[in-house]
C-alpha cells in the first residue's frame, strides 16, 4: 500500500487522477489533495507520503518551488503538465516521471509500474538535486544530467561529456576522465533533451560536444578530431550546418 | 675544266712578279744572319722579319710564320701600323701558298684594314688584288671582280699604271672564266694599251697572250695565231720563256685545228724544249700532246703513242699536284661551311629558345585568363548560392506560415468531431477519444515548428490520427501502412503532417458515406531521388455530377499541402507532385516529394 498526495490548483484534474488511481490496479491510498503550495508543505509534514503527484503550473507559484522548500524529500515525484516545454526538458533531465494531462490511464500505469521497481527513495532525492542545480544554474553549459544505468542512477555534468555514440538502442557516453557509460537509451533521446548550442549531431551514430572539437578537417563529409584525440566522421548531409555552426 | 686552270697559270704568272723577284739562297742566307746580329726588337728588325719570311714563301713556307708572328708582335709594340699590315699580308701570302684560303682570307682582311688606317694605296691595291686571286680561285667570281674592281681604282687613284694594267687583266680573266669571252677582250685590250703606252715588254707579252687565248675561245682562230706570234715575238725580246713555251704550245695546238701539221710539230718542239729547261711540266704536257696528234696524223703511230704517253704521265702528275691543292681547297670550304653550319644551329638554337619562351608567356596569359574564368565562375556560382540560400529562407518562412494556418483548421475539425462523437457515445469513449486527441494535438503544436520531422515520427502521428477517426467512425475504418524496404523511416526526414488532409479526405468524403467497412492503404516508396506516398482507399470515390461540388471537393488543407509541395519543389529544385486519381472503386493519390535523408 503506497499513500498519494496530489497536488493541482485544478479541481477537474485532481477529480480525474484520483478516478484513475482509484480504479488503478496498483495498490494506492490517496491520503490527500491539495491546491496550494502550503497546503501541500503541512501535508507532507503531517502525512510522510510515498508517492507525490505534482503539478507543474500552481497559480503563480511552480511545483519545483514547493520541492525547494522541503528540508528533506524521501518521496517519489510524478509531475504532471498539460504543456510546458521547458519544464519537461527539465525533468526529463533529472530522469524525473512525469504524466501528460488529460492522464492516459495506460500511461498512469506505466509509471506505476516503473515507480515499484525503484531500488530506494535516495535516488529520488538525487534527481531533485540534479534539477535544483540545473535551475539554479544560469549558465546553459554547466547543466547536470541525470544518466539511468544498470545500478541506478548517475549524475554527470554536461560539460564532462565529450560525446555519445550510438551502438543500436543503447548509447556509450564518453566523458572527460575517459569513462565509458554505457545507457539503454537511444542516441535520440539525447540528442533531444540536450541544449543544440552545446551539443551536435555530426553523424548518424556520433553526438558530440561542440566544446571538444579541436580541429575540422576536408573532406566529402570531413571528420573532426575531438580534444581526446578521437576522430570522428562528418555525414555529408550535415556538414554544411556544422561547419556553420564552427564558424559562429 | 682545263681552261681557267690554264688562265690561271696566266695570273699567277704575274703575280708572283710582284710577291718577290728573284729567289735566292744566299739571299736568305745573308737575311738570316743580319737577324741574328740585329737583336733589338725594333722596326728594323720587324722588316726584316717580313723580308726573310717573304723570301722563304715558295721555299719553305712553313717556317716563315714565326718569323710572322714575330714580325706582328714587334710592330704591335712599336705602334708601326705599315709594318704589322706588311706581315699579315705576307701571312696570307704563306697561307695562300700553302692553299690555306681561309686563313690566308682572314690576313688579308686585316692587313687590308690596317692598310686603310696609315693610309697606304699601294699597300692596299695589292691586298685588294690578292683577295681577289683567293675568291677567283674559290670560284666566287662575284666577290673576286668586287676586289678586283677595288684594286683597279685605288690603282688608277694612284696613277700605278702597272698595278692598272694587272687589274684590268684579272678583271678579264674573270669575265673569260666566267665564258663572258667578249667583255674579257676589251678589258685585255685595255690592259694591252695600258702596257704598251708604259712600254712594258713583260706585261705586253703577258697581256697579248692572254688576249690570243680569248680569241681562241671565241673561235677566231687566225686573230689568235697573230696575237700568240707577237707574244712569242716580245717574250723573246724579253727573254721570258713562260709566256713563249705557253704562246709556242698554244700556236701548235691551233695549227692541229687548221690541220697545219708541220707548223705545229715546229712550234710544239720548241715549246717541248723550252718548258724542259724551264722545268714547266703542263707545258711539256701541252707539247706532247701537240706532237702526238701531229705524229698520229703523220701516221707515224709508235711515236703519236710514245708522245701520247708522256702527255698523259705529265698530265696527270700535273693533275694529281692540282688534286692535291683541290682537296685542301674542297677541305678548308668543307670546313668554312661546317663552321657555318655551326652558327647556323646556334641562330636555330637562339630562335628555338626565344620561341619557348614567347610560347611559355602565351601559355602563361592564356592560364591567367582561365584561372581569372574560373574564378568568376566560382564567385558567380557562390553569387548564386547566395541568391538561393535567400529565396530558401523566404520559402521557408512562406511554409511556416501555411503550417501554423493548417494547424487551427484541423484542430476545429477534430472539435468537431469530438462533439459529434460525445452526442452519440458514451462517457468512456468520450475520454478515450480525448486523450488521443490531446496527444495528437500536442504532437502536432510541437512539430509544427519543424520543418521536416522523421517519416516514423509522421507516420505515428498519422497512425494516431486514424485510430481517432476509427472510433468516430465506430470501428469501420480499417488502415495499413507499408514502408518499402530501401527506405530507413529513422533517416528520411519529411514535411510533418503532409499526407493528413489526404487522409481526411478519403475518409469524410470516400469512407464516411459508405455502406460497410472501409480501408485506407498508405505506401510509401523511393523512386530515384523522390518519395512517393500512396494513399488507396476503396470510398465512394470522387463526386462527378456536380461541378460545383468537384471544385469545393479540394479542401482547404488539401490546397496549403500544394503550396507547401510547390515551395519545397522549389527549395530542393526537384519537382514533387501531387496526383488525384479516380478508382472502379475509391479513389488513389499520389504524392512525391524530394527525398530528403537526415545523415
């Protein structure tokens, strides 16, 4: 038995996830709802919930304020938006759940489900320190990546990263103190939640830091070498947007 | 060509009168000694150097050239300009007898110059007529009469009659040797009157001998006997047996012409006898051959053959001494002509060079102007790049905005058909339905700012949007995508949402109105460098009776997607399509578009 709190400033929302947990497989106690931030802080106090249902957009305040005034946080998180780009790339980043409103009831039980096989609730904790930091943290360069691997999580700054390489579904990232870490998750996903003013695609199967490129040499499509001597191939059909970028 | 070889005999007979006058050893003898006690390098010891070289010329002309060289060096010293054209022109004389033309030329050349520096005409009239002798016997007659005419005038300038008389007489020699037999006597005739006013026996005989054999040559015979008989006649008087052994044999043979035997026999024995004690072997020849035609003609045969002999043994001793002088001759013009030929290959070599390098500079401009063409090319292309890279934007801009107008016009439908969906169905799939929806609708907001999203990216959008209209349309619409096996849908990039109003289209106006099941077939093809979508539905078809209703039958999202082909045709500068089709049943539309590949 896990105990819900759900937090949204939007009745018709909270009515429409607790009809969902309530009729949910998953074995959910919804201890309360709350619309207000403050509302939220006494709860979680008084309550120690296992799961938080969050709502990004509360009012004029955020959810991530409502985390930044916690002391400790020993829950899991599962924001929920109806659309904020800016807000998702951030989660995405921390590799924080979150859940697209109106709730899919199959998308609600597929974070059920992930929620259950989390080792323990530090790694919940990391990932809200990772996001911290990357809202704290202006500089668009220094932001921090939350990496899934097999043992949990790893938390990697951006600009540690030299560049990914694809190997099918799965990528190796390779960082500056020559580590390899190998995630079972596409190239893709990366290349999408990445900043493109830091990060590039130079080829199918090569994302690299546009930081570590050292030199660019001729050819059809050229190739770079990177600050850790590796060379890396151009495709021909982004060349031209690269060499636009190395220019500017 | 016996004949001019004769004349020539005739010219160097006076010549050599004036290169020395009589030949003697104790001459030279006495010459060598007075050098040897005169030691001081002074002009006196210079001439007598020319003295003693110019008295061994005919004895031994190899060893005057030291004494030359000796002779130059010494005038050189003493700035006495007389005595250094003295030595060259007596080198030359060594030269000339030693058949060395060339070099015997190239002294003459400079005593000549030397000669008209102090200046000395005497000196130079006789140079000039020793240059004329060489190029006379080098048969190049033009260049012989040029000296000779030079030597003729400095002669009269001078008022030497004599040098005079031996000029006009080489001119003459010139003009019969060149068979001009007619000028050649009026020259002799001057030369003769010339003679006979300074009444100079030797040059009187010489000249009128010369002038009977011009006569002969010109085949009047009788004239030429009187001129031999007076030659022989002051010969005599003079006692110089050259010209009256050459006059003697000459009558002879004139006398076998006019079959005057005996007379010849006469003439040809005193002659025989003459050039014996003279020791003048072609004479002899000359006489034996007289005598052997007389003997054959007196049919005293041994003796015709006897003399026939020693005229042809003569003859060709002569013969071979003028062989051996025409040999060096051929030899040394053998050698002018190499040296010739060697400044020739230079001057060829000078022209082959100064060509290379007027082809090289041709070369050269010919490269800068096809490297200027490139160039301009390369910027013109670069210009033109630029122009398309501009127009590219403006398109693109262009296709933003049709994006952004498509998007409101099919979120309305989609309201619309979710309050048609809500007014018939229950609550359930109400929420189903709208879930979907808002996935399809955020899908869309967010890719709408591309401009080219993955073909597996669209084709899920696509997906999604049919599983919505399947619900709409209770269950009765039925799809299937295939993708051809060459395509990579992770690598192809397409315009988002393109093939939806399609889509839209067979489904509200070809499946909707439809009894029973429908089903839409999407294919997706590479042809070349394009893609190829193919949209099959088996609907109602195209509505035909109504114009009216055809014409509207062209939606609105329907004409955005053309215009949004027609600027991507023009970006790419491929030309993309659309096709609508009328089906037995349905209808089918075809869509190409430049293939476009994201790596």
């Amino acid at each position: 038995m896990l105990k819900a709190l759900i937090v949204d400033d939007e009745q018709h929302c909270i009515d429409r996830l607790e009809r969902l947990l309530r009729s949910s497989t998953h074995n959910i106690q919804i201890i309360a709802l709350c619309k207000t931030i403050g509302e939220a802080k006494k709860e979680i106090a008084k309550i120690t919930p296992d799961i938080l249902f969050l709502d990004v957009q509360l009012g004029n305040e955020t959810g991530f304020d409502l985390l930044s005034q916690l002391n400790s946080i020993d829950f899991e998180v599962i924001f929920t938006t109806s659309y904020d780009k800016y807000a998702l790339k951030a989660i995405k980043f921390s590799a924080l759940d979150y859940l697209l409103k109106p709730i899919d009831n199959t998308e609600l039980d597929n974070a059920l489900q992930k929620l259950r096989q989390q080792k323990s609730l530090k790694e919940a904790s990391k990932k809200i320190d990772v996001l911290f930091h990357n809202f704290k943290e202006s500089n668009a360069s220094s932001k921090r990546i939350a990496i899934p691997t097999v043992e949990g999580f790893t938390m990697i700054d951006t600009k540690e990263i030299i560049r990914f390489q694809s190997d099918a579904n799965y990528t190796h990232i390779h960082t500056l103190s020559r580590k390899k870490i190998t995630v079972s998750k596409t190239i893709k996903y990366f290349e999408d939640i990445l900043d493109e003013n830091m990060f590039f695609r130079v080829h199918k199967s090569h994302l690299v830091n546009l930081g570590y490129i050292k030199t660019y040499t001729k050819g059809k499509g050229g190739h770079i070498t990177l600050s850790d001597g590796i060379q890396i191939e151009v495709a021909v059909r982004r060349k031209d947007e690269l060499l636009k970028i190395l220019r500017t | 060509m016996p004949r001019p070889t004769k004349n020539k005999y005739c010219i160097i007979l006076i010549c050599l009168v004036h290169f020395f006058g009589t030949s003697q050893q104790n001459k030279l003898d006495s010459l060598k000694n007075e050098l040897q006690t005169h030691t001081l390098k002074d002009t006196i010891r210079a001439g007598m150097l020319i003295e003693l070289a110019s008295e061994m010329t005919y004895s031994e002309p190899n060893e005057g050239f030291s004494f030359i060289e000796e002779a130059i060096t010494i005038s050189k010293k003493n700035g006495w300009i007389k005595g250094e054209a003295l030595a060259q022109r007596q080198k030359g004389n060594l030269y000339y007898v030693l058949a060395d033309n060339l070099n015997a030329l190239d002294a003459y050349q400079q005593a000549l110059s030397l000669s008209r520096k102090i200046p000395d005409k005497q000196l130079e009239s006789s140079i000039l007529s020793n240059l004329g002798n060489i190029h006379a016997d080098l048969k190049e007659y033009d260049r012989a009469l040029e000296n000779y005419r030079a030597y003729l005038e400095t002669s009269q300038a001078m008022g030497n009659r004599a040098e005079e008389i031996k000029a006009l007489s080489n001119i003459a020699i010139i003009y019969n040797d060149t068979e001009n037999f007619k000028e050649g006597v009026s020259y002799l005739n001057k030369a003769l009157e010339l003679a006979k006013q300074e009444e100079n026996d030797l040059f009187i005989a010489a000249v009128t001998n010369n002038l009977a054999l011009a006569y002969k040559n010109l085949g009047e015979h009788q004239k030429a006997l009187d001129h031999y008989k007076e030659a022989v006649a002051i010969a005599q008087k003079i006692d110089n047996k050259y010209i009256e052994a050459s006059a003697l044999n000459s009558i002879g043979k004139i006398n076998v012409l006019l079959k005057n035997y005996t007379v010849a026999e006469t003439n040809a024995n005193k002659a025989l006898t003459l050039s014996k004690e003279i020791g003048a072997m072609e004479w002899e020849a000359d006489s034996w051959e007289v005598l052997s035609k007389v003997h054959e003609q007196n049919g005293k045969m041994a003796e015709a053959m006897n003399a026939y002999k020693k005229h042809i043994q003569l003859r060709d001793s002569v013969l071979n001494e003028e062989k051996k002088s025409e040999l060096t001759r051929k030899e040394m013009q053998f050698e002018m002509e190499r040296q010739q030929a060697v400044a020739n290959e230079e001057i060829k070599r000078q022209q082959l060079v100064k060509n290379i390098y007027l082809i090289g500079a041709i070369l050269l401009v010919l490269l800068a102007i096809f490297g200027y063409y490139i160039y301009k090319r390369r910027r013109d292309e670069l210009e033109k790049k630029k122009n398309a890279e501009f127009n590219a934007k403006v398109s693109e801009t262009e296709l933003k905005a049709l994006r952004s107008q498509m998007n409101p016009h099919f979120i309305f439908n989609s309201l619309n058909s979710i309050s048609d969906f809500i007014s018939k169905n229950d609550i359930q799939q109400a929420d189903d339905y709208l879930v979907k929806f808002s996935r399809l609708t955020r899908a869309i907001l967010e890719n709408s700012e591309k401009k080219s999203i993955t073909l597996n990216e669209d084709l899920e959008l696509m997906e999604l949007y049919m599983q919505i209209e399947a619900i709409r349309l209770e269950n009765k619409l039925h799809h299937k995508i295939t993708i051809d096996q060459d395509i990579e849908p992770n690598n192809t990039l397409v315009p988002p949402l393109i093939l939806q109003p399609f889509i839209e289209n067979s489904i509200w106006h070809g499946i909707a109105p439809k009894k029973g099941d429908g089903h839409i077939a999407i294919k997706i093809e590479k042809e070349g460098d394009m893609l190829k979508y193919v949209v099959d539905d088996n609907g109602v078809g195209q509505p035909k009776k109504n114009m009216r209703e055809k014409k509207s039958n062209g939606s609105f999202g329907i004409k955005i997607t053309k215009s949004r082909i027609d600027i991507l045709s023009h970006i790419k500068n491929k030309k993309g399509s659309i096709n609508l089709m009328d089906k037995p049943e349905g209808v089918r539309v075809e869509i190409t578009l430049p293939l476009e590949l994201q790596f």
